[in-house]
C-alpha cells in the first residue's frame, strides 16, 4: 500500500470548472511534489514545497495553482484548462537531503485527469 | 541541460533470463540514483536507491552505479512475465531535484 494517497483517482472537467487535485503523506517527509505525466513520456516536475513553503515552480502555467496548507497536505488547484492538460497527475514527497544525498521519492498513485 | 538517457526498447527477454537495462548521466556533479518501475496506467514505484559506486543487491535486482563513467544499471535476474513494465533511471545532484530518464520498456517473454 502506498503511503502517499491521492484523490481522486479520476477527474473529468470542462475549460471552464474549478476544480482540486489532493495528497496526503503519512511519513513524515518535508517535502512534497507535483509532476504531471503523458503517455509514454517520464514525469514532468510542475511544483515542489520544501517545509511548507514553494521552493520550486517550473514555470507552470497559472491555471495550475499549488497549496500546502500543511507539512502532510498538497493540492492542486485548477482553472480554466485546456484539452492538453489531460495527463496523470503525481504527487509524491521525500525526506530532506542528508550530506549531499538526496532521499527516496515515493509516488501516490496518481490522478488521471481528462480535460474536455 | 542536465540529462538523464535510456534506451527506449523495447528489451524483450525471455522469462528467466537476465535483463539489463542502462542509464547515463550528464551531470557529474549527481550524487543520488533511482530505479523506478511503471506499468502501464499506474504510478513509478521505487525499485532501488544506490548512491556508492559499485553493486547494491536486493533480491532479484542489482543496480550498480559508476561514477567515473556516469552510467547506472540495472539488471534483473530470473525475470519474468510479471516483471514487463517502464524503467525509470533518476537522478539526483542534490535537495529536490531529479532528473528522470525518457525510461525503457521490457518485455519478458513467457
């Protein structure tokens, strides 16, 4: 069972909703990821909170916007997007670096999200 | 550019068989290195960690990482059907960013 659980699983929206992608870590991990993938291509790194606060933003478009609220919780906010936004959506968490060696990065299973 | 390459595959082996899949990398300066499988339609699930050069075991996998050569491995002994499924090599330099490589698919054939 994966540690990290994502909610919901499948998601279809219109260019014109609002809607939220969730996460929720148990392992104590400070931080929190968010990588969207398409089909046969690897995970694309979109946002990654470090202690709560927004340490990397890949230069995502603002139709996509991340919130922590706490050190165990991630969203996704989304709004107006478009049909190519369709992808699986991955949230994962690691632990901090320890002497230059990065932790392990665990993925929840996903959210599939079809935009219409 | 930081990059991370694969070999797209497919790799097909044969069930039992040793398969064995590579990775190289262009920053010298990467530190930390994964080996994740994905299914079709599911999540990566890490497989291996290895941050020192040379063999780390577990179970039927070995990654072995030289970074002299900057090239990662992977191999699966006794594969099987089960085993079919992306490889994804990542790479780390330091803190939360990893790199990941395009994958290569396997195919063990029964």
């Amino acid at each position: 069972d994966t540690e990290v659980t994502q909610t919901p699983k499948h998601l279809v929206m219109g260019m014109t909703n609002k809607k939220s992608l969730k996460c929720e870590q148990h392992m104590g991990h400070r931080a929190m990821y968010w990588y969207k993938q398409k089909a046969k291509k690897p995970p694309e790194l979109m946002f990654v909170y470090s202690y709560e606060k927004l340490s990397i933003n890949e230069s995502v478009p603002s139709r996509f916007s991340p919130e922590c609220p706490n050190s165990s919780l991630l969203n996704l906010h989304l709004h107006a997007l478009q049909p190519e936004d369709s992808a699986l959506y991955l949230c994962a968490s690691s632990q901090e670096s320890v002497q230059g060696y990065s932790g392990e990065l665990f993925f929840g299973e996903g959210s599939r999200l079809t935009v219409l | 550019q930081k990059e991370v390459e694969q070999n797209s595959g497919p790799l097909s082996v044969p069930e039992g068989a040793i398969a064995s899949l590579n990775c190289t990398y262009s920053d010298r300066g990467s530190q930390s290195f994964f080996w994740y499988r994905q299914y079709s339609g599911k999540s990566p699930e890490l497989i291996m960690s290895i941050y020192s050069n040379g063999d780390k075991e577990d179970g039927r996998f070995t990654a072995q990482l030289n970074k002299a050569s900057q090239y990662v491995s992977l191999l699966i002994r006794d594969s099987q059907p089960s085993d079919s499924a992306t490889y994804l090599c990542a790479v780390n330099n330091y803190g939360q960013n990893f790199v990941f490589g395009p994958g290569t698919r396997l195919s063990v054939l029964p």
